[in-house]
C-alpha cells in the first residue's frame, strides 16, 4: 500500500442546529486516504457516516451545519476553498455516488445527455462527437450492453441495478481521485450487488482511484475494503484492516456487531449475539465512552468508560486502533474470541 | 399429516391486470406477480421464502394472510380453506393468521398510543374480558421486550427496532397461530436486527407459533428458517430443508444467489469464481417461455425454452423445478455437510 495519502481528514466535526438542540453528527474525525485504496465506513444507523461523506463533497453547508476541522485533498483545504474551487473539485476530482440510483438521475434528460453534462462541466468547448464517443466509451466500461441504442434512452427505460450503472458512469467519467460510495448496493438486489461491487473493483485497477464506501453491511466490507472505520454515535471507535476487524476486532461495539451477523451457514449456533438497547441520541449523549450503556464490560474499564472520553490509540500488532479504556490484551483477546465466535 | 400443517398454499395465482393500450384496443395485460405456488408450513416451524425484488413474496404473503384474494388457488389454515370464506367466518378464521411488516413506522397509527395500538384488537375482538385490555397490553408489551410503563407513549417516541417489537406485540395480542412476516427485519441495523430474530424464535419456542418469513437476506432466513422457498418471477424455482438448500443448492437461480451473497470473511476473498449472473429479470407481463430463468441461466439448452420444467423431488430427493439440476459447481465453495 503506498502512504501519499490523496485525502487526509482532520478533525472534522459537524453540529447541527435544531429545536431540540445541537445535534453533533461527527465528533472530532480524522482518517488519511491513499490513491487505490478502498477505505470502508460502517456503523449503525445515525452514527454520521452519510454527515461526514457529504462534508467531504461540501454539500452540507446549510445553515444549521457548522463545520470545523480540515479536509485536505492534495493540500487544499475543501472546507476553506472558494466556491469556484470546490465546484471545480467536486464532480472532477471528488465524486459521489448515492444509495438511490433514481433520484440521482433526472427524469426528463436522457442517460447520454446527464454523463456527457458531468463532463462538459469540467471539460469546456470539447467537440460534441468527443464528448459522445467518451460517454459511449464510459457506459461500455460500466457494463451497459448496446451502449449506442441506449445512450438516448431515458432513465426509467433502465433497471435499478442499470441506473447504478449509469450513476456511476457519471461519476467516473471525469476519472476522479477520490469517489465516495455511500451505501451504493443497498437498495439492490444481491446477484446485481455483486455485479455493481465487482464493476466498482475493476474501475478502482484502471483508474487507480480512492474509494470511501460507505455501508451497514460487513459482507460488502469483507468483500472489497482495505481498511475499515468503525463509527459509532459520530466518533471512530475502531480503524483496522480489513482481515484486521475480522480476526482481531480490538472494540466492543466491532465485537457486537461481529456476533449479530447473520452467516449462510450453520443456524445450530442458536441464538445470535446482540448488542443490547439501540443508539444513544446525539444531542445528549452519554458521558464517557458513548457506547458504555451498552457495553458489557464497562466494569473492567477502571472506571474511566462513564467519566472519561476514550482517545484513539494504536493497539495490537494488526495495525489497529482503538477508542477503548479496556487494557490492550483484555481488548486483544475479547476481540480474537469474538471473531472466532 | 395434514393435522401438522400449520398453513398449505395450493396452486395459489395472482395476476395484476394492467393497463391495456386504448389505441389498439388489446386485451389487456396482467402482471403474473404470483402463478402457481404450493407450499406447506409445519406446525411449530418456519418456512423462509428469498428471492430478488418482485419475484412475488409480498403478493405471495397477502394472499395467504388473504388481504387480497387470489385470482385462483386456495389456502388452508387448519385445514380450512380461507379463501371462500367470508364475514365472520373469515375474521374468526383470520384472527389465527398474523403478519408483521417491513416498516414498523409506516404500519402504525402516529396519533394512537402504543398501549391503543396494541389493545385495539383485543378490543375488537373480544379476546380478554372487558376491562382487562391493559393487563393483557402491558403483559404483550413485557414479552415482546418493551417497558410497560410506556404504554402512553406514541410510535415517534420509540426507534425502528422498538417500533418492530411493538407490531409484533400487535401481532401476538390476536393469540395467532400463524404468523407471515414480510421483511421484519430488513429495516433494521445489525445490532437491532439479532434483537428482533432472538424475539421471534424464543416467541416461536414458548408458542409454538409457525412462521412465514419473508426476507431478501439469504443469511437472515438461513438463520431462522427451517424449510426454504427460493422464488424467481412468481413461481417457486426449489424448496426444501434450509440446510440442503444452502450447503447443496439444486437450482442453478439458487446457487446464483447464493454465490453472490457477500460473505464476512475477508480470507475468502477472490476464492474460487463467483457465478455471475448476467442481464436482468424479464418483465413479470411476459415471461420467457418454458423455464423463466433460462434467459439467465448457463446451463439452459433448446428444452428450457420449450418445456417449462415443474417443480418435483429429483432423483436426490431434492424439491427443484430445472432440467438440469443439482450439479453444484465446486467453485461456489459451499461445504458439503
Ligand atoms: N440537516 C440535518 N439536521 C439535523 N440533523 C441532521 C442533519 N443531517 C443529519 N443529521 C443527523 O446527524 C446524524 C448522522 O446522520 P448520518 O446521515 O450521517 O447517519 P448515517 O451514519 O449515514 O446513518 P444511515 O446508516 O442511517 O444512513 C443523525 O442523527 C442525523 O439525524
Ligand atoms: N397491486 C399491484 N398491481 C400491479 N402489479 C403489482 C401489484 N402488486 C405487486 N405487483 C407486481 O407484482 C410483482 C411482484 O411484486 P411483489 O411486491 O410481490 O414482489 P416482492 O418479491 O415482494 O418484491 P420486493 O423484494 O421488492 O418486496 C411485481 O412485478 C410488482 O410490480
Ligand atoms: S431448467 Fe434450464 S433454464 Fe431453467 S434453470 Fe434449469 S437449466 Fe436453467
Ligand atoms: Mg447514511
Ligand atoms: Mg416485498
């Protein structure tokens, strides 16, 4: 893995402004980001993986949002950038594609006419019959059969996993550094998942990109990240490589999640693990370790998980990093057993 | 033996009529959404149904809790055939027969407590003397996991998971002995999702209730289900024992679907081919002739397209509507059992 990181995040965090008081989505996150790296996100539903995908786009600066933190691509600040400069990044050298392939396409434009716009956006004065070529060029890499019929054709002429297909033909046309993916396969059918995530790999090869994929579900993460966050109530609570979080998990909400996934094998292990209660509201949350009320074993932690915010810090020889006041080899080991379990 | 079915499913179709093209004055269209299903459920057990987006579970669920009539077929609760039943007949009989949704929100009244939205068809039906709703509730709620003392509170107060536990809540206070659950889970997270599935089986063991589960997540019905229905455009293409479904799939649709399941285990990564399936699913209106996946299928030869293959016991046993089946491909790297 090469270290040039093309994205680096530090400590960014976003509060929003409600009746009920400020909603604080991402709390102090920091991750690096290399050229070719597939970098997974997961974690409960609320924990501020979609906050903190479009803060790198810049697409929550509503009124109600305050953003801090820095979000360097290639040493530009995207948070402090003029509008001309993040409109010249997003969409070129960052780009997004969302769980809901329709509502990201315009119904009344045909599929030709939205990748070739993405283009010409960044790319102006080209000739149209390039601008053609490099669309029918782009829809053939994501697998669209009979790319010179359906360029014309508009969305609802195309299947939920076909619409994917073109969404992210959108995104890449500019062949982008960095492309976040949040939760791009949820809303599809398995067989066509597994089509879109192995189109995703493929193109990842040839244009050497970063990808942030944003998802709930482990298996996509078992199948395609490098490394992994794991996020809870809008701080990371674990970074690991992928074989990391899956043979050594070093925190206990990693650990409940491990055992809560459902396998297509063996039922007879009866029941599954659950992580007990459900996620704390971010505009109280609980002091300490935001996950105490649900942990099982805030009684080793000294004391510190109900009074003391846990830090990040390496642990184990994987590589890992942990937000846990657990000592390391208790966290070691809980973390082996739970993935054995 | 018909004294340990819970439910049975006979030839049951469902056709949707659509919209026929005034110009030129056609018949009009239907959507064979379900065409020809037989199923059984075994007292006590669960009978898991998978399949892509409108292969026809909900439809196939509807029908058999009968919230919609089938164009033909019949279904058996008991051994009595609701399907020609009506009035009060048909409410007595129904009352056995519940179903919980995907979305917990959507499925419950926003201006109505949770209390009132439990008790009412106690209620209505006349299962607890009157005055004793609100013992029976708070008794219902306690088992389904939520705190009684929030009987008062209403839907927007509680999380997706707590609102999942409160339709099941609903579900059991008619005392069924059936229960169709359509996606109960797939709104879920992870975490909350083990919650609900550990509530169904212990509710099922302490019971004795059957289930039809219904859930695109093959690992979820793996997990509960006892026997599998495996559905592709409207038809059921294998079913049989969730254990040799899974370790041995017979169809070449389920060994498709079930290659394509990401697995949680970063070691296995790249092992062996996937099999891929190409294209999409053909139009429910017009569906291929003979066996409707052979326009997917690797192994379709001229007979797919000419004979539509039925759903039989093959040679091994094995529920399974192909021509050719149960080769399974060693590179899907399931583990013989
Ligand atoms: N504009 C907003 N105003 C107020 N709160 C917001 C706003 N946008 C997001 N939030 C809150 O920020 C938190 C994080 O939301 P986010 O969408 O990032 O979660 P997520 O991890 O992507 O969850 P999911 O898995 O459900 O997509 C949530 O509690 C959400 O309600
Ligand atoms: N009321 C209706 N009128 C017309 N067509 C319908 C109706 N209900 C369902 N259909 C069609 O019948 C087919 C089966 O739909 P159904 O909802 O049963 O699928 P499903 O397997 O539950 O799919 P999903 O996994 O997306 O929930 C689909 O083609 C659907 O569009
Ligand atoms: S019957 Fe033929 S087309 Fe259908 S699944 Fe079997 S081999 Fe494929
Ligand atoms: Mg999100
Ligand atoms: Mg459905």
């Amino acid at each position: 893995m090469s270290n040039t990181s093309v994205l680096s995040v530090r400590n960014l965090s976003v509060a929003f402004a409600t009746a009920d008081g400020d909603v604080i989505a991402v709390d102090k996150l920091s991750f690096d980001l290399a050229l070719g790296e597939t970098l997974g996100i997961v974690g409960e539903s609320g924990s501020g993986k979609s906050v903190t995908a479009s803060s790198i786009m810049r697409l929550n600066n509503s009124s109600s949002a305050t953003t801090t933190g820095e979000i360097l691509l290639e040493g530009t600040n995207i948070l402090t950038a003029s509008e001309d400069e993040v409109r010249s990044i997003r969409g070129k050298d960052v780009a997004m594609i969302f769980q809901d392939p329709l509502s990201a396409l315009n119904p009344y434009y045909t599929v030709g006419h939205q990748i070739a716009e993405a283009y010409e956006v960044h790319h102006h004065g080209v000739d149209k019959s390039v601008v053609r070529s490099l669309v029918l060029d782009m829809m053939t890499k994501v697998g669209i059969p009979n790319p010179e019929k359906r360029i014309d054709e508009y969305p609802h002429q195309f299947s939920g996993g076909m619409r994917q297909r073109i969404v992210i033909a959108i995104a890449l046309i500019n062949q982008p550094k960095v492309l976040i993916a949040d939760e791009p396969t949820t809303a599809l059918d398995v067989t066509v998942q597994a089509q879109i995530l192995d189109l995703m790999k493929s193109l990842q090869l040839e244009f050497n990109m970063a990808i942030i994929l944003i998802t709930h579900d482990l298996g996509v993460i078992a199948e395609v990240a490098d490394n992994v966050l794991v996020m809870y109530a809008g701080r990371i609570v674990e970074t690991s490589s992928v074989s990391a979080l899956f043979a050594e998990p070093v925190h206990p909400y990693a650990f409940g999640l491990l055992g809560a996934v459902t396998s297509l094998e063996a039922s007879d292990r009866g029941q599954l693990d659950t992580i007990a209660g459900s996620p704390p509201s971010l505009i109280s949350l609980p002091s300490g370790c935001s996950f105490h009320p649900r942990c099982e074993f805030v009684e080793f932690g000294n004391g510190k998980c109900v009074s003391v915010v846990p830090e990040l810090r390496s642990i184990g020889t994987l590589g890992s990093s942990t937000a846990c006041h657990l000592s390391d080899d208790v966290i070691v080991s809980l973390g082996r057993k739970a993935a054995r379990a | 033996m018909t004294n340990d079915l819970a439910l049975q499913a006979i030839d049951l179709v469902k056709y949707f009529p659509t919209g026929a093209s005034k110009i030129l004055g056609r018949p009009t269209n239907s959507v064979r959404a379900v065409d020809g299903v037989s199923l059984t459920v075994q007292k006590g057990t669960t009978l898991g149904i998978v399949g892509e987006s409108g292969c026809g579970k909900s439809t196939l669920a509807r029908l058999v809790t009968r919230l919609i009539d089938p164009t033909s077929g019949s279904v058996l609760l008991d051994g009595v055939d609701i399907t020609t039943l009506s009035g009060s007949d048909l409410r007595k009989t129904r009352r056995k027969l519940q179903m919980i949704f995907q979305d917990p929100y959507s499925s419950l009244n926003p201006r109505h407590s949770i209390g009132q939205i439990i008790s009412q068809p106690l209620a209505i039906q006349h299962i607890v003397p009157k005055g004793q709703e609100m013992a029976r509730t708070q008794e219902l709620m306690e088992r389904v996991g939520l705190n009684p003392e929030h009987y008062n509170r209403y839907p927007h107060e509680f999380s997706g998971g707590q609102r999942q536990r409160i339709g099941i809540a609903r579900a059991l206070a008619l005392e069924p002995t059936v229960i169709v659950a359509d996606e109960p889970v797939s709104a879920l997270d992870v975490s909350i999702q083990a919650q609900i599935l550990n509530l169904l089986e212990n509710l099922q063991k302490e019971l004795g209730l059957s289930y039809v589960f219904i859930a695109h997540d093959l690992s979820v019905v793996r997990h509960i289900a006892d026997q599998v229905a495996v559905m592709y455009l409207g038809k059921v293409v294998e079913i049989g024992p969730a254990a040799d479904v899974y370790s041995r799939p017979a169809h070449p649709y389920t060994m498709a679907l079930l290659s394509a399941v990401p697995v949680a285990r970063p070691s296995e990564r790249g092992n062996g081919h996937r099999i891929r399936l190409v294209g999409d699913v053909p139009s429910p209106i017009d569906p291929p002739s003979g066996c409707r996946f052979r326009t997917r299928c690797w192994k379709a030869t001229d007979l797919c397209a000419q004979q539509e293959p039925v759903l039989a016991p093959d040679e091994a046993g094995r529920v399974v509507a192909c021509h050719f089946p149960n080769e399974v491909p060693v590179s899907l790297g399931i583990r013989p059992s």
